[in-house]
C-alpha cells in the first residue's frame, strides 16, 4: 500500500515498513520447543497468583489512564478534521524579509516524499521507541506528558529580524482582527502575513531615533517613539515604540511599552491643530484676528494683579510674550497659548473640536462635558499613531484611511484570505479646509515666513509641521507631513522625569529628528505640493506680510489701513467689512491726532475687554515692543484731556531694525535681518476741534 499522508502528518501504515526488517526493530523468530512449559511446572503456585495479580494490577491502571486520558483527547474524525499547528510567518511589505514568527511550534509541512529515510527512522528511535510494538498507549510516555504540561506550559516564541517588535505584536493584534478574534488562529493557523513596512525606511528611523536619543542625553532625554504613514493608503511603513525595545532597567526606557501605539501622552501645542481646523469649519479665517494679552479666561482676575492665586484659568504663551492683534496664522506659526485658548473659545467650541478629533482618527475617549478650554493646549492624552494618522487627513486634502499594519494574508496553502485594497477612504474636512490648514502649517517649515521654527524644521522641500510641549517639559512633540509621508515624533521619558527646560525645546528635540529623518527618507523622491482646491480664493487684507508679520485687523484695507497682505480664504468667508480698527487717535496738544489701532476683538459678553485694555496701557507705555512694535493704540477708555503744555510729535516710522531675541526655550539666537512692515506711528490725520469717545 505505501505510506499515506494524514493532514499533512505522516500516518501508520497497514503493511510493515522496510525499516521494520532492520535494527533492533526486526521480530524475533519463534523458537521451537516446549522449554517455557517445562520452566513453568516447577514455579510454585504462590508466585504465579502474585504475578497474575500485578499483570491484572497494571492492567487496570493502564485502562483507567487511558479511559481518563482519552476523555479529553479529540475522536479520530475530530482529527481528521484539526489541522496540525504551523507557524505564522510575518513578513515586510516586500515579502522577503521574514520578520518574526509566531506560534505555539515551529511547524513547517512539508510532503512526506521529501523526507530522507534517515530522518524517518531517527524520529521514531528518538520520539518513541515502542511505536511499532506497544498496544497504541504508553503510559510512561502519558505520565511524561503529565509532567510537561505541568511544568511546561505553551509558549508562544518568535523570532525578530528587527529591533522594534512593537510593529510585529500590532501586527499580531489586526491579524487576530481579521481572523474574527480567534488568538489561537494567529499561532497555531500557518498564515503568511505581508506587513505594511518599509525595512530601509524602517532602519533608518531605528537608527536616526536611537542617534537622536544618544545626543540628547546631556538634556535629559533618554526614550523616544516614531510613526511613519502612507496618507493616501493609511500604510504604517515604519514604527519605532521606543529607542531600545531591549533595555528594561532603566525605568527612564522602559523600553518594551510601546511608546507609539500603546502610551498615550499629552500632545502639548500639536493638538491645536483640531481647534483652527474646527474654527475654520465654523467660518473663522487665516486672516481672523485675536488679542494675545494676558487673560483670566474665568473673568475673575483683576488685570492688574494676575497673581497665580488670583486667576481663574489664565493660560501663558511659552515665551512670556503678549503680541496684542494677531491673526490665525501668525498665532499658528508662532503656536501662542492665548490665542489658541480664544479662538477654542470663541469660534470652535470643545465639543466640536472633539468630534473633530475623532473625526480626523483620535481614538482617546475624551468627554467634552468633563474638558475644558486647556483642551486645545494638548491637555488630554493621545497616541502618537493616531495622530500621525490624523494630520494625515491633512495630507491627504481631508480624506480619512484607517491606518493598516497588513498589506496581505495567505493561508497555509497559499490561498489570499484577507487584502488591503478596495479600502474605505471617507472625507471628513473639506478639501479647502485642509489645504488651507496645510498653507499655514508650511509657514512653520521656512524660515522666510516663521523665524522661531523655520530654521530648525526646513527639509528642502513643501512640507507642513506642528510641535508641541507639555507642561514641565514632560513631552515633545512633532507631527509634520509631505504630500506622500506624515510622520509623528515623541520624546521623553517613560517615567515622567522633567527634560531640560532651559535648553531644550520641541524644535530642537523631535524638531530636529523629524528634519534628519524626512530629509533622509525622502532624498531621490520627486518634490511635490499640494494642488489648490477649486474652493480656494486670494483676497487682500490688512495684516502685516512678513515673518515678523501677522498683526493688524485681518478686514480689507481703508485708505487709513498702513499695511496689507495677500491671504487664502475658503470661498465664502472672504471678509466684506472694510478695516474700521485703524482710526484717529487720541489728539495730541496741537490737536492732530496720530493714526492708532483699536482692536475690536469678537468676545462672548465683551468680558476680555479689560484684559485688551490693560494690555494696551502696557503697549502704550512702551511695553510689549520685543524690538518688533511700536505701539499706539486706542482702548475702550476714553481719550486723556490733551496737555497745555505742547510737545513735540515723534517722526514717522519707517519700519524696525530687528535686534536678538530669545526663543521660548531661553537658548538666545540671532533673528533673520528682515526689514519689518511701518507702523504708523507718525502719521496724522486732520485737527478735530472735539473727539467722541
């Protein structure tokens, strides 16, 4: 008959094998004779009833061993039906370097013609002995089993190519996904797994995180997590959970949580994103000007004394500076608290900036009724994977695709169960939204139109950025994209210790990394943009153009109005009131009146108006300069009683001369020499006999 295979097993024959007619396997010849009968008379009868008793004896322990056994060992139709556990290969994107394994076995069927003899015969002699001759139980060999399985339990093993496993056990989590939940599927079923990742992109982030790692030390950085992701795809292509997977004793480390997919951390200023984006949603602008001055968001503070204990919720801007009248997009590329805070107040709303985040791919529960404004200072923790794939909408012109960690699954035969096309691409911004978004957060990757960040984040080509800080400097953030990779960057440390707060900063952390590895995985990629919806339109404005640009009314330009802009605008929300905040100003002891600004900020019940006007004493008084302004402004109170005494008017300005500067980090650095737009400090309008305040 010849052998047969048994589900891929090797299966006992019906004929005797030609092994068996060998070695001490062959059957002995019967002897002839009656010697055994003779032997036999002469043993007395005592010890011939004791050994009948002990055969009897074992016996009956090998029919109960067997009958408890075998009450739990599955029929012989049962396994004809139960596949032999086999291993699960998990292989990169390319599908030629196995990643890692994993199973419960290390089972590979192959056919039993490509089995030498040998092999066969060696098994059996090592596996069991008296396979051939024992009566289909061996009950050394059950107690054996016993004692394995106490003291052995399954254990699923693997082998990683890799030094970020991270990526393979979120691997493991989607298969068991696809598989409809079964775990014991993932080790025991024989599939082949293609992955989404990207090994050179992959070896790159190891190495440039880890060097990244090492050169900050001196700043107290010590871990750090990176996420790469195909926006047009939602492909995961690479993944590092933390700087050294291996390195468990150092609790700053604490290197196998994964920092990527599994930590959620604050995302600091990173998570404003959702606020201007649910702001412009709502018909707010680029162009949309606040007030950047100190403010107690609760009311409660008296503006003179905005003592710590005395406020209710006043937030700071990270560098300690108030730039009064900004607009959205200098308060984006500058990422100012205050403004950010206000325009969640005034224009976005948490609820809708939540679903926003939700929307866009943020999976942390956040409860809006238990939120409140610091919700857009990036108080509520998140993922870094979802982010990266959230600022991927952004990337991807407001179209959401649900990040995969699997391109493809083979069964054990080959066949395809499981592939990631035909995939769900949803839009949850508008295409204008998003492309406006990205315009602003470009500014933050060239340093002619953001000198804080512009220098640090540049790579050479349209790219669109955001960091973020939380309080204490306990994490950085950075989350930038092209038009084909987003990446997300943390760093810190796993157990919450302070980073350098007094020369270190987002920019120079994850900043820094995100440039080095764009730079390097991008090089030989053809530059692209973004294409401008059909819903975007230009208009001019009045707001200062520049990199120390961005104040002013953000209305279109009055024959009053020193300076304009060109500025993109979502069809629709093109601003139709002419610029009414650059007025006469209070008349001097000639009676001329310089042209002044008077910010009429948009606020719920007016109650900010005496955090602008203490603001705009301050400005008045020669404050809140920072070698960028020179103030004259007009506030809610009336103008002074002009000065018997005249004195002479001030000369026109004609523009500023930047000086040093420091950034919020306090590591001081020379400002770009630009020339900054006039501020019409001399100019004077017509002698008015009487003023209406």
């Amino acid at each position: 008959m010849g052998t047969r295979l048994y589900d891929g097993g090797i299966a006992r024959n019906t004929t005797r094998d030609h092994a068996l007619g060998r070695g001490p396997y062959r059957q002995l010849r019967r002897r002839s004779g009656g010697g055994f009968r003779g032997r036999l008379a002469v043993v007395p009868p005592v010890v011939i009833a004791f050994v009948v008793a002990l055969l009897a004896l074992a016996g009956f322990g090998a029919v109960t061993a067997f009958a408890f056994f075998a009450s739990d060992l599955p029929s012989p139709e049962d396994l004809a039906k139960d596949p032999l556990a086999q291993s699960t290969k998990v292989y990169d994107r390319d599908g030629a370097t196995l990643l890692y394994q994993f199973e419960v076995e290390r089972r590979e069927v192959i056919s039993l013609s490509s089995i030498p003899q040998l092999v066969i015969d060696a098994t059996i002699a090592a596996e069991d002995k008296s396979f051939w001759t024992n009566p289909g139980i061996d009950v050394f060999g059950i107690a054996r089993a016993v004692r394995d399985d106490i003291f052995q339990r399954d254990v699923v093993s693997g082998a990683s190519t890799i030094t970020a496993p991270h990526f393979v056990f979120q691997v493991r989590n989607q298969l068991a996904q696809i598989l409809g939940g079964d775990e014991s599927a993932v080790t025991r079923g024989g599939f082949k797994v293609t992955t989404t990742l990207d090994t050179k992109k992959q070896e790159i982030a190891e190495r440039q995180v880890r060097d990244s790692v090492e050169s900050l030390h001196d700043k107290n950085v010590w871990n750090a997590a990176l996420v790469s992701i195909d926006p047009k795809t939602g492909e995961i292509l690479t993944y590092v959970g933390s700087v050294d997977y291996y390195n468990r004793d150092d609790p700053r480390v604490q290197g196998q949580y994964d920092a990527a997919g599994i930590a959620q951390r604050q995302p600091g200023s990173s998570f404003k994103m959702f606020n201007y984006v649910t702001a412009l949603k709502k018909g707010a602008t680029a162009a949309t000007v606040v007030v950047d001055a100190r403010t107690d968001f609760t009311g409660r503070a008296d503006p003179a004394r905005m003592s710590p204990s005395a406020c209710g919720y006043c937030p700071e801007n990270a560098d300690l500076q108030y730039h009064g009248p900004v607009t959205m997009r200098q308060a984006i590329r500058e990422s100012r608290n205050v403004p950010a805070v206000k325009f969640l107040s005034q224009y976005s709303g948490i609820e809708d900036t939540v679903q926003t985040a939700h929307d866009m791919g943020i999976t942390a529960n956040i409860d809006p009724n238990q939120t409140g404004l610091s919700l857009t200072l990036g108080s509520k923790e998140v993922k870094l994977v979802d982010m990266a794939s959230a600022y991927g909408v952004l990337a991807n012109l407001g179209v959401r695709v649900t990040p995969t960690y699997i391109l493809k699954v083979e069964d054990s035969r080959g066949k395809v169960i499981w592939e990631h096309k035909d995939y769900e691409q949803k839009r949850v911004l508008d295409a204008g939204v998003a492309w406006l978004m990205t315009d602003i957060l470009k500014d933050t990757t060239q340093p002619s139109r953001d000198f804080i960040f512009g220098t640090w984040t540049n790579i050479g080509r349209p790219a669109a950025l955001k960091t973020g800080t939380t309080d204490e400097l306990k994490d950085v953030y950075s989350v930038g994209y092209v038009p084909t990779l987003v990446t997300g960057i943390w760093m810190g440390n796993s157990n919450n210790e302070r980073m350098s707060s007094r020369d270190f900063s987002s920019a120079m952390g994850p900043g820094v990394l995100w440039r080095d590895y764009m730079k390097e995985v991008l090089d030989g990629v053809p530059v692209t943009d973004w294409e401008r919806p059909a819903n975007i339109v230009q208009a001019t404005v009045v707001s200062a153009p520049g990199a120390f640009g961005g104040y002013g009314s953000g209305l279109l330009p009055s024959s009053l109005s020193p300076f304009s802009m060109t500025e993109f605008f979502v069809r629709g929300t093109v601003p139709t009131q002419v610029d009414n905040w650059w007025v006469a100003g209070c008349p001097g002891p000639d009676g001329t009146a310089r042209i002044a600004l008077r910010p009429q900020e948009r606020a719920p019940g007016n109650v900010w108006q005496k955090y602008t006007d203490q603001w705009i004493k301050g400005a008045n008084a020669g404050s809140y300069g920072y070698g960028r302004y020179s103030w004259n402004l007009i506030g809610s109170e009336p103008c002074p009683s002009p000065s018997p005494s005249p004195s002479p008017s001030p000369s026109p300005s004609q523009g500023f001369s930047p000086s040093p500067t420091v950034k919020p980090s306090g590591t001081p650095f020379v400002v770009p020499s630009l020339t900054l737009p006039p501020f019409p400090s001399g100019r004077t309008v017509a002698p008015s006999p009487t003023r209406t305040p």
